[in-house]
C-alpha cells in the first residue's frame, strides 16, 4: 500500500508511514538536514539554514526542496507551472473589470453623465502648476447649489469584492458637502437605502472624512476622523462582502483604515449605469470647488455579458 494512502483500522504503524504522514517540528538547522523524499509537512521552531521560524513547509514532489506554506512564492504567471499564464486567469474570470478613469479622454466631462443645479457648474481643468489635468466641479455662489458627475459602465456585483479609488482636491474646507464613491447618492438628495459605499464629507457635521454604506434596506455613515483638507487626496474604499461578518473599509491617504461592519450591501448590483460618481454641493453664498484627478474601480461585473 503506497505510503499515502489514508490509514485503516488494520495498517500498522511503521517509521516510513508516520514520517510521511504526521508533521514534524524543530529548529530550521534541524529541518534542513532531513531527507525530503520522507517528509511531507514540516514545521520550523527557530530561524536557521534558509528556514524561517513560525513557517511550514511542504516537500516538493520529487523530495529535493521545501516550500515556504506561509509566504507567497515569488512568481510571473509566464507558464502553467508558474500560476498559470496572465492570460489563463483573465480566461477563468471573464466577468473581472479594471476600469481605471486616469486617461486623458476620461479627464474630460464631456465623458462623463453631467448634472448641475442652480449655479452649480462643471468644466475640463489643466493645472497651471503641475499641468495636472482634472474635472472642476464648481457650486456657483448660491447657497444649495451643486454639481455632480458619474460614469455609466457595466454594472458592479455587491456581493464580489471591490476596490474603488479616487484622487481628488478641495479649494475650501468649509461650507461644502461631497460623495465620490459606487452606486453613491448626489449630494443635494436625501440620504437613500439604495445599495451603495461611497466616501463623504459635511462640513455641517464636521470637517472629517467618513464612510456610507448602504445595503438596500438601511444606510448608515461612519466617522474616519481624518480632517479634510485643500491638499491633493487619496481615497480609496475596499469592499468585502464574503467576510465572516461583512465589512467596507476607507482609507484617506496614508491615514488609517476605518472598517466598517453596518449595512453593508452583500447582495444585488449597481441599480442603474451610473456606476462611478463624484458630487459637489455649498451650503453657503460661496463658489465652492471639487477636483477630479482620476478614479479607478476594480470589481466583478454583474451583467451578463460575457
């Protein structure tokens, strides 16, 4: 009987068998000097001889190395043997989309679904300093005033993992209100239950960042406690619906990560091709200013289309 194999009630034990099938431990010195073609799980107690402490290791087929169980093998995905062509994975998840809003052309609102109330308007920006080319949402200078963005794509399957990012720069840090985010609300509407995550700022709450999240039945906005500024911005929002319990994360800059585990959207998709949005309102006689340097979203498409 191959040494393998499951045991039974009548094998007996022997050396060979137990070795090949039980995990042995000790200090990586220790590990290093045994024979492969014996062992088949291994863990290491104390770094020594190439072997890390704390990591398993498997032996490979042909007995003549160990590989580290506890790490990511370095890798090209050039051949099958490799973690299989580049190719090969796009092949076995026809339905992942990168949509990366960075080029020229997308930096430009005549791509983009456009909406505007009373002065709000929107225009096509290029930095004097940096020549950083952007989309301006502007408010106009009367109170209540927005002017929001968003862009029509495939739609977002909420119950798959999603990354969205954003980079994005204010010309005030008061009197304003801003959403950017997936499935996200225009700023001069009421906060809905629609399935959504999108990162926020209300100056009449506070000057801070936060996260909304909504799972179609209920909606609720937490608190990053990272101000917002007039700097250039980084957002980015992680969706994780297949977690134990749920969650959504926000991250501003470098800062750290708020994880948010209430009325996250695990189920159902973008409700309508309005996939990506930025929206900007005032809340006082102010011309206010929002911009868009890019966006960039990450997710399975719910569409079938593939």
């Amino acid at each position: 009987m191959p040494l393998g194999d499951e045991w039974t009630s009548i094998i007996p034990g022997s050396v060979a068998k137990l070795n090949g099938m039980t995990v042995t431990y000790g200090t990586g010195d220790y590990l290093a000097g045994l024979d492969k073609t014996k062992h088949k799980l291994v863990v290491c107690t104390s770094t020594g001889s190439g072997l890390t402490i704390n990591h398993v290791y498997l032996a490979s087929a042909d007995g003549t190395t160990w590989i580290d169980l506890s790490g990511i093998i370095t890798h090209t995905h050039s051949s099958s043997s490799d973690g299989g062509t580049l190719v090969e994975l796009f092949i076995a998840n026809p339905k992942f989309m990168d949509l990366s809003l960075t080029k020229t052309n997308d930096l430009l609102k005549a791509q983009w679904i456009q909406t505007v109330t009373s002065t709000g308007t929107i225009a096509d920006d290029t930095d004097g300093t940096t020549g950083e080319r952007s989309i301006k949402l502007l408010t106009g200078a009367t109170s209540g005033s927005g002017s929001t963005i968003s862009y029509p794509h495939l739609q977002l399957d909420f119950s798959k993992r999603a990354i969205y990012q954003t980079k994005v720069r204010f010309s005030a840090t008061t009197a304003l209100a801003f959403h950017s985010g997936v499935g996200a609300d225009d700023v001069t509407a009421a906060d809905s239950n629609t399935i959504k995550f999108q990162a926020e700022v209300c100056t009449v709450t506070n000057g801070n960042w936060w996260l909304r999240t909504a799972s179609g039945s209920a909606n609720s906005a937490s608190d990053t406690a990272i101000a917002f500024t007039t700097n250039r911005t980084a957002v980015k929002i992680i969706h994780l619906p297949d977690l134990g319990t749920p969650e959504t994360d926000l991250q501003i800059d470098t800062g750290t990560l708020l994880q948010k585990t209430t009325n996250i959207a695990i189920t159902g998709a973008t409700a309508d091709i309005n996939l990506v949005k930025h929206s900007l309102k005032n809340s006082a006689a102010a011309d206010k200013n929002l911009f868009m340097y890019a966006s960039r979203l990450r997710y399975t498409v719910s569409d079938e289309w593939v």
